[in-house]
C-alpha cells in the first residue's frame, strides 16, 4: 500500500483526491492541511490529518513529513492573494517539499502545474506571476533527484468528470473537471512509466487509464 501526503489537502483538487485515494486500496492517503479548523472534513472520510504550513523552515517540516512513499503537491496561493504569496506558495512552498523529500527519502513527487507553463510565450499576462511560479517550481523539480511527474492542467472547472482527457506535452488550452484531474494523479501514482514525465491535461476523448497508459 502507497503511504501519499497530499500537500493543499483542503484545496479543490486535494479534497477530490483524498477521496479517491482513501477509497482505493492501493492508497493509503493523508491530508496536509494548516488551518486544524478543516480536519474534520477528512477524519470524516478516516483520511489522517498533518497540521503543517508551507511557510514554515524547511527544517520544520522535516520533522512531520516523514514514513511516506509518495507527494503529491496540490497547494495553491490562491486567486485572491497577491503575487507576494504565490511566490510563498506556489514556488518556494514546492521547493521546500522537495527539499523535504529528499531528505527523508520519498522519492515519488507529483506536481499538479498549470497548463503551457513550460512556455513563456502561453503565459497569460493576468496571472503571470502565477505561471512564473509554477515554470521555476517545475524546472527546479526537473532538475531534482525525485521520481517526478508534472500533470500541467487546463482550466479547472467542477462539471462532473468525464474519465476522459486529452494529454500530450503541449495542449491547446481547455477546461477539464477537477475530478478528472485527480483521477489522473491516482492513474499516475500507479503507473510508474510516468516517472520523468510532464504534459498538459484537457477534456477529451481519450480514457483516462487509456491516456496515462499512453505517455
């Protein structure tokens, strides 16, 4: 059974994601979380709890995130905050998880990006602090020692999923259900093909089991 932290618990995608994780038997997931406030939604679904916050010292962190077999980084500034926590956040928050997992071992690191973010030229100019943040934080994940995939997303919506999308490593941008996306993280986690891998993810016509087969 895979031991899988996942970091933004509380974020839209997070919450879907323990879901799906706690009740697979291939998984067994915890939530990180920094407001205690928001535990019971997952001790609710008996989904542990990590009380841990991004901004803290690396070496802080270190010391509760450890015994686990795989990361999957979901957290997010979030649209309402400003380009100095999307810094905070999104790129100096990934890279101290990285930072954590390679110190204490857990090799496997799933990054949930943003679509085009490997490109300048697709960055939008409304968020483009945001794109920034996640091209550095992937390039530095790239560049790591980690067992990585990088799933890059297109516009998250929460119609009710499909189970079909369309991957490759440049798509033109979309929507894609948030549900879709994390039942693309858990057919990631169990295929270990997409370790060194990273692509853009749509609605589309492909099974999703199909599609990760695929890459």
């Amino acid at each position: 059974m895979m031991k899988v932290l996942i970091v933004g618990a509380h974020g839209q995608i997070g919450q879907l994601l323990a879901k799906k994780l706690g009740s697979d038997k291939e998984f067994d997931p915890t939530a990180m979380i920094r407001n205690p406030d928001q535990r019971i939604f997952f001790e609710e679904m008996d989904v542990p709890v990590l009380i841990a916050d991004l901004e803290s010292s690396v070496e802080e962190l270190s010391e509760k995130i450890k015994d686990f077999d795989a990361i999957v980084f979901t957290a997010g500034s979030g649209a309402s905050t400003g380009p100095d926590k999307t810094l905070l956040i999104d790129l100096d928050g990934a890279v101290k998880i990285m930072e954590v997992a390679e110190q204490n071992g857990i090799r496997r690191f799933v990054m949930i990006s943003a679509i085009g973010a490997h490109r300048r030229e697709r960055w939008s100019e409304v968020i483009r602090p945001y794109f920034v943040a996640k091209h550095y934080a992937d390039r530095m994940l790239r560049g790591s020692p980690l067992d990585y995939t990088i799933i890059r997303p297109g516009a998250l919506k929460n119609n009710p999923p499909t189970g079909k999308v369309t991957v490759s490593e440049d798509v033109e941008r979309g929507p894609i259900s948030r549900s879709d996306v994390a039942a693309v993280i858990v057919e990631v986690l169990k295929k270990d093909h997409t370790i060194g891998k990273s692509f853009d993810v749509v609605g589309g016509d492909v099974a999703i089991e199909e599609a990760v087969a695929e890459l």
